[in-house]
C-alpha cells in the first residue's frame, strides 16, 4: 500500500453489558480505500463500526485516526475531527427540507460555509437536487439514506464509517449506493468503512479489500479476489 | 403526650394505606401518577356525602366510595395508559387538576372552599369509633388490612405480571401477557385504595376542604414513597415514618409554624432533588424508575 | 356578547400561549417535562412585584430584571440539575420527579420571602377601550401585542435562523445531531433560556393582570401540560394552538355554564383527544408505537 494509514484498531474487545461481542478484533483503514466488513449474524461488524467512531467504549484495545489515539473518545468530537459514521436506515431532520438538512453541519460549524460543498453534493446527487424544498419526511427510503450521506458529506469528513447502508434499500437503490461508494472514493478521495451481511457479491465489488468477521473475531483479510479463491467465507456463513 | 402519639399514628396508617395504593402504581407497574390526591379526595368526598346526605352507614359507604373511586380511574387510565410514560404523567396531571376543580367548583355539592364540617365519625353496629384510641384501631385494622392485601398481590401471579411489565415490557407482551388491561386494573385498585384513606381522613378529621387534596398533596404522597423507596414493601413503610416523623420532632425544636409548612416543602423539594441524583431508589426501595 | 367571550378566550389564550410554547420547546427538544417551568413562571412575576412594588424600581428596569432572573432560573435547571442527569443517562421519570423537587423548593422559598395571599401590582379599575363592540382592558391589549411580537420573533428565529434550525434539529433526530457533531450542550441551554424566557415573559402579563399568588405556577403547569396534549408536539407551534383552544374553552365554559365547570370540561377535551388524535392537532400523522 502506497497510501497512508488512516485508521486503525487494534485487539478490540468491545460489547454491551457484561457480553463482549468482540473478541479482540484489528483492522486498518488507508487512504483512498473502501473496506468491506462482512460476516454472519452476530459476528461484531456493527459493534467495530460503532466502537470505531465511540459510540461504545472498548473493554481493551487501541483505536488510531491520523496517527493520533483516539480511544473512548466521545462520538461528537470524533465527528469533528473527519470521521463521518452513517447511522443504520439512514437518519434524516424528518421535519427540516432537504436543502435546511443539508446546511445543518454549516450551522454546527461556520467554517464550513467557506468550501461550496452544497453543488459538489448535488452533483453527486442528483437526484437530491430535484427535492431541494421538500420536507426530509417524505422522502422515500432510497433517497432518505441519499441525504443521509449527502448531510455526512457537507461535513467534509475524511473518512465515512457506514453502519449497514444497503440491506434496507431496493435493489436499484442498492445499486445506486454502491456507485456513489464507488465515486466517493475515486472523485472525492475518501476511506470509506462498511458492513454488509448479505449484498455480498455488491460489497465485494466495490472494496479494495475485505474482511471477514464470525462470532467476535477476524477470520480473513485480504483482497475480494484472494476471498473469492479461498474457502473463507464459506465457512464463516455456513460452519 | 399518648393523645398525640395515637394522633401521630393514625396519620401514619392514612399515609401508610396511600403510600401503598401509590406504590403500587410506580413502584409495581412503573407508572408515574401525580393524580393520588386526588382519588384520595374523591374517597373523602364520596363517603362523606354518601354518609351525611344520605344517612348511610361509613362502613356501607367505604365500600362505594372505593367502587365509585375505581370508575372514575377509567377516565384517565382507558385514554391515556397506553401513551408513553411523559404522555400519561401529563394525563394523570390534567385529572387531578380537574378533580381539585371540580371540588373547589361545584359548591352546591361540595361546598367549594368552605368544606364541609361535622362529619359524623364512624358508626360499627353501635359502636362509634369517636375518640383517637379507638379511631387508632380503626385505622391501624384498615392500614393493616390493605398491607395484606398488598403483600398478597405483589406476591401472587398478578404481582409477577406487573413486575415483569415494569422490567420489560416487551418480554411481557411476548408472553403473551395484555398489557393494557394489567395496567387498568392496577390504576384502578390504587384509586381504590386512596379511596379507603381518602373515608378514613374524612371520619378522622370530621372536616374535609379541597386544599387537603390538591397537587400538593399527590406530590407529598410520591415523595414518602420516593423517599422511603418504591418497588417492595418495607420503602413505603420507611418512608411514610421518616417523612411524618421527623417534621414532628423538629416542630420540638421551636420553628414558628406559619413558616414550617412552607420549609417543609422545601426540604421534601431539596430531598426530592438529591436523591433522584444519587439514589433514585430511596432509603430501602428497589425500583429505579428504568 | 359571543364576540366579547371570544376576544377573552383569545387574549387569555395569548398568555397561555407564551408559557406553552416554551414549555413544548423545552420538552419537544429535550424530552423533559419541565415541572419546574411554573416556578420559572413564578419567580419572575414574583421578582417584577418586588423591583416594581417592593422597592419601586422605574417599570423598566423591572421589568428587565425580571426577566433576566427567570431565564436564568430556567438555565440553572438545565446546568446544574438537568443536563448531568441527561449525561447519566437518567430515565425521564427521574428528571420529572426532580423537577417537582425544584418546584416544590422555589414556590416555598417564595412564598416563604414574601407571604402566601394574592399581591395585586395593578391595584382598582383599569381603562378600557373598545373596539367593535367589544370592551378590552388595557392589559388585555397589551397581552395580544406582547403575544403578538413575541411570537413572530419567536416563528422567524425558528424557522429562518442557523441556530432555530439547529434546535429544531435536535428535538426531531438527537441522535443524528450528536453524529454530526452538534454541541448538545450549548443548544440544550439555548433551549432552556428561550423557554424561561417565555414563561417569564408570561408571567410578567399575568402578573400585571390579575395578581399573583405562589401558586399560579401550579395552573400555569397545568395549562402547558393540555396545550401540549392537544396541540401536539411535532411542531412548537403545536402548543400555541392547544393554549387558544384552551384559553376559548375556559372562557365559553363561563359564559355559557358557569366558572366551576372549566376543568371538567376542559379535562372532557383532553380526554377526547387522547383517545382520538393522541398525536395533537397539528402534528403529522403518527403511528401509536411512536407515543406509546
């Protein structure tokens, strides 16, 4: 890898009350790369995603971003120093219009008025553009998680953690996802982290390299071809 | 000196009945009221009008004034208990304004502010309950009484129910268990319990005026059993004896008392704060409003 | 005389209004049912009799005194009690039973300074005008234009602000607002001095108009609990709506029965809309899961 680490964890043992869903996992994140998490039910994708970005705090371990130890820091802080996390379904203002959604991260920081974001978003986006005055509430599911991402993207972030973003979607949504995935990463140059549970074939098509998770631990990581060769995934789903 | 410990102990069985019929609303079915007051008041009412306008006996009249208590918890608890907790507090405190209202209001029946003096006390098959010591033992049965029929509900299948509602209520609807009804009949029994306490004040006193039933008043009860602790048996007992005692021990320390009511207030105020802080369970309770 | 019963159900409405916007503002953003807003409520009708009557400040001053002791009441709530609740994570009943808690401290320490009767700043007959056939007093009057400019500043803020959109952001998804880095904290108390502000505000009207005793606080709770159950909450302007309705109803009730039965029938309301339309009037169509 040419590219700088932009992320890392390391020996991440992480859960809620007493059960430890992670075993004691590690992962890496470069520059301009998308990462696949993928595994079955239960594995931890979502408890390293959201350990990741501090909405739970690790039992032991060691999280970097930047070359900086960001471990148990709190979600917000984290958000405003680049990391971008898509909440799960998609979250929007239900009561705010598309375009007042979009603005939101320019209120929160002023600064960002400065960088024009809005027409890049909607360049990626078009279909964003359309519904520029409609309340977010509305919005159908496909073009809810849309503005979901755009909002993340108006926040300048330099890295995007995505919790689940294809499962709920129609399959041409899905397919849209995945594309602006895609774009995100080749236009906008960002790392972008997610986890998908079925959609595999989807997933592997746009990761640089993958991750295979069962029951807490890491079983493989590598690229989506040497994935494809091997017999991991198999029996991560179906051992 | 005896007179006023006998008077001290009867308040205590009153607030001992109320603090149960109140705890098992919040501390058994997780159901915050601010409306205890008052069914309190509506017991008080009920049986004295019951008693004095129609010359029926108190220990006929108790019984309607529970039934009739029971009734008109429909009124709130059908509309609103399947709203969200922060929904149904405010259902539960439209009610008790309204019952204030109707009972400041409404002074043909009532009286209004001026209350209504002389109630007769307590009548038994010729035995009138007409001084504190026998009073004592009229409410000290009754306070006893509830206490068993308390500890019997808690402790059979309809207390399990309750308990598992307020824990989780969705493993108890996985159950099967029809949550709504549960929660009905809960609100109703408490009403009808404040009920009992409601006829025994009213034949205590001989006097009732709807100050004595007022949101104050629902607050002063939530607080013996936030205090004291909700959610088993001995925190309402604790609290009802710390909250009624230890103001009667510093009224010895010499506190003009024009002003003792309102620093009473405030120390239950400051008491109501600290321990939701620290301690949300109270002195002996168990439940933490989860 | 339908007229007249309507222009004072309106006007009385205008001043619930006040309480009950910042009493759904604060709930709507913060889940907090903030029993402790009629104390806000208090304190500054109280601190307007004593600047005004007690030491005879000029009415200015007291007036902006006053409402600088409220809002920073209300503040001091959300710092010192609400927000570390909020930060332990605490269940709303916990919140709620401590706002009783304040409440219960503030009305007493009130009543304790300065007495328990009724304190009348306008004391004997007032002017009064009329317009169409309708008699207004003075106060009235001036309760419908406080309302009036009040409310539009308040709207515009709301609506058209960075900071208005944040807030109104917050109450809908606090969960995104937190992801996107929102300072919870600065908006939360934001909220909180917007509300008290409002309460005070109603409070100084009220005090003008009829007297205030420590237990005005209490109605005023109660005004902001069926405001907010029948005007719903999705949007603030929710409780507006819910404090008109009310403030017609009193007022119809007196007129066409007599005063004792506002409450029952205000309360038949409350019923009705609980179990009819549990959401409110204005809010957008909810599923029951959603409130219960």
């Amino acid at each position: 890898m040419n590219n700088q680490k932009i992320l890392e964890a390391k020996e991440i043992v992480a859960g809620y009350n007493k059960k430890m869903v992670l075993q004691g996992v590690s992962i890496e994140l470069y520059e301009k790369e998308v990462v696949a998490l993928i595994g079955p039910n239960g594995a931890g994708k979502s408890t390293l995603i959201k350990t990741v970005f501090g909405i739970l705090k690790p039992k032991s371990g060691k999280i970097f971003f930047k070359g900086e130890d960001i471990t148990g820091r709190e979600p917000y802080k984290n958000s405003l120093n680049g990391m971008g996390y898509f909440i799960q379904g998609g979250e929007v203002f239900t009561n705010l219009t598309v375009m007042e959604n979009l603005l939101i991260p320019q209120y929160i920081d002023k600064k960002l008025e400065r960088e024009n974001l809005l027409d890049e978003v909607f360049s990626l986006f078009p279909e964003l553009k359309s519904l520029n005055d409609k309340r977010a509430g509305i919005l159908s599911g496909g073009e809810r998680q849309m503005l979901a991402l755009g909002i993340l993207l108006m926040k300048k972030p330099e890295i995007l953690l995505l919790d689940e973003p294809i499962s709920k979607l129609a399959p041409i949504w899905k397919n849209k996802f995945i594309e602006k995935i895609k774009e995100l990463k080749e236009k906008w140059g960002l790392s972008i982290i997610f986890w998908a549970e079925q959609d595999i074939p989807k997933a592997l098509s746009v990761a640089d390299r993958v991750y295979v998770m069962k029951l807490g631990k890491m079983e493989f990581c590598g690229t989506p071809e040497e994935l494809r060769q091997g017999k991991k995934l198999e029996e991560a789903y179906f051992k | 000196m005896m007179t006023y410990i006998l008077h001290l102990l009867v308040m205590i069985s009153i607030y001992l009945i109320l603090a149960f019929s109140l705890n098992l609303l919040v501390g058994y079915t997780g159901l915050l009221s601010v409306a205890q007051a008052g069914f309190y008041g509506i017991g008080a009412y009920i049986s004295t009008l019951f008693v004095m306008k129609l010359g029926i006996n108190f220990f006929i009249a108790l019984p309607i004034s529970i039934i009739l208590a029971m009734c008109l918890s429909l009124l709130v608890s059908v509309p609103s208990i399947r709203l969200k907790g922060d929904y149904f507090i405010l259902a539960t405190l439209g009610f008790q304004a309204v019952i204030y209202g109707v009972l400041y209001n409404w002074v043909s029946l009532t009286r209004g502010p001026y209350g209504i003096p002389g109630i007769p006390r307590p009548n038994f098959f010729g035995i009138e309950f007409g001084n504190i010591p026998s009073y004592f033992i009229l409410s000290g049965i009754l306070a006893f009484l509830v206490f068993l029929i308390f500890r019997q509900m808690v402790l059979s299948p309809f207390g399990r129910t309750l308990k598992a509602i307020r824990e989780d209520e969705m493993a108890a609807l996985g159950l099967g268990k029809n949550i709504t009804k549960f929660k009905i009949i809960s609100f109703a029994i408490s009403a009808g319990i404040a009920a009992i306490a409601g006829a025994l004040y009213a034949g205590y006193i001989t006097y009732i005026d709807p100050t004595s039933f007022s949101i104050y008043e629902s607050i002063f009860i939530l607080s013996m059993i936030i205090i004291g602790g909700t959610g088993n048996i001995k925190g309402p007992v604790v609290g009802v004896f710390l909250v009624i005692i230890v103001p009667e021990a510093l009224r010895f320390l010499g506190l003009p008392d024009s002003i003792a009511a309102n620093a009473r207030q405030m120390i239950y105020g400051l008491l109501l704060v600290i321990l939701m802080y620290f301690r949300p369970q109270g002195i002996a309770g168990e439940y933490k409003f989860e | 005389m339908t007229l007249q019963v309507i222009a004072n159900g309106l006007i009385a409405g205008c001043v619930y209004a006040l309480v009950a916007l910042g009493f759904g503002l604060i709930y709507k953003t913060t889940r907090i049912l903030h029993f402790a807003h009629g104390a806000v409520y208090t304190a500054a009708a109280y601190a307007l009799y004593f600047f005004l009557i007690s030491i005879s400040f000029p009415v200015f001053i007291s007036i902006v005194l006053a409402l600088i002791i409220g809002t920073l009441l209300g503040i001091s709530t959300e710092t010192f009690l609400y927000y570390p609740l909020h930060r332990k994570k605490a269940p709303y009943a916990i919140s709620f039973i401590a706002s009783m808690g304040i409440y219960l401290f503030l009305v007493n320490l009130i009543a304790m300074l300065f007495g328990n009767e009724v304190k009348i700043i306008q004391p004997g007959l007032e002017k009064t005008y009329q317009f169409a056939g309708i008699i207004l007093t003075r106060t009235q009057i001036i309760e419908t234009i406080v309302f009036v400019v009040v409310f539009l500043v308040f709207y515009i803020f709301m609506k058209k602000s960075g900071l208005g959109r944040l807030i109104r952001a917050l109450s809908n998804n606090p969960e995104l607002a937190t992801v996107l880095g929102m300072n919870i904290r600065k908006t939360r108390l934001l909220v909180f001095g917007l509300g008290s502000l409002l309460a005070s505000i109603s409070g100084l009207l009220v005090a003008l108009d009829i007297g205030i005793d420590p237990n005005i606080g209490f109605s005023a709770v109660f005004v902001c609990a069926v405001a907010v159950i029948i005007g719903g909450i999705d949007i603030f302007e929710g409780a507006v709506l819910g404090a008109f309705l009310l403030g017609l109803i009193q007022n119809i009730t007196i007129w066409k029965l007599s005063a004792r039965w506002q409450e029952a029938i205000t309360f038949g309301i409350l019923i009705l809309f609980l179990l009819l339309r549990p959401q409110g009037i204005l809010s957008y169509k909810k599923r029951m899961e959603e409130i219960s």
